[in-house]
C-alpha cells in the first residue's frame, strides 16, 4: 500500500470518528443543552428569529426543533452514521489535497 493509500484511509477514519465525537461538544457550544436553550446564546437568538418569522412559535421537525431535541437528548444514531460520513469525506478530501 502506497503511503497515499494510507494516508486516504487514515484522513477518512480519523474525519469520521472526529466529526461524531465534536457534534455534541458543538451543540452544546452554541447553546443546545440538555436543560434547553442557553440563555444569550447563538442557539437562543436562532430560535427567537425562527420563532419571530413563524408568528410567535418553532414548528415541530424544524431544524431548530432538532437541533435542540439533539441536545437534550443526544444526537440518534442515524444522524451520526450521517454526521461521520460526512466527517469522513472531509478527511478523504483533506489527505488527497496533501498527495496531490
């Protein structure tokens, strides 16, 4: 195996496992946390301008419904399956840069 192989494999892997293990920490980053919004964060002036275009309300299966039910609850597996895939082809992408 040449070491751009190898260096494709490990760009995947290592994009894949950093992508679903930094999803929580960014949530709760931004202020989708297990009590709810933050107050005075990013996440809280999201829902306010959601909530604001909406009349007043976020509508169930929003992507701010489910940003924060991913907080409280944890992200579900099936995001994560896409969240890693994702995470992987920006490894993939980053490790053929570096052997082209």
């Amino acid at each position: 195996m040449d070491t751009c192989t190898l260096l494709a494999f490990v760009g995947t892997g290592a994009g894949a496992v950093t992508a679903v293990a930094a999803a929580p920490l960014v949530l709760g980053a931004v202020g989708f946390t297990a009590g709810g919004v933050a107050a005075g964060s990013s996440a809280a002036s999201l829902m306010s301008a959601v909530a604001a275009a909406n009349g007043g309300g976020v509508a169930a299966g929003s992507l701010v419904a489910g940003l924060q039910a991913a907080g409280a609850a944890g992200i579900p597996a099936a995001a994560n399956a896409i969240i890693g895939t994702l995470g992987g082809a920006a490894g993939a992408a980053l490790s053929s840069y570096y052997c082209s």
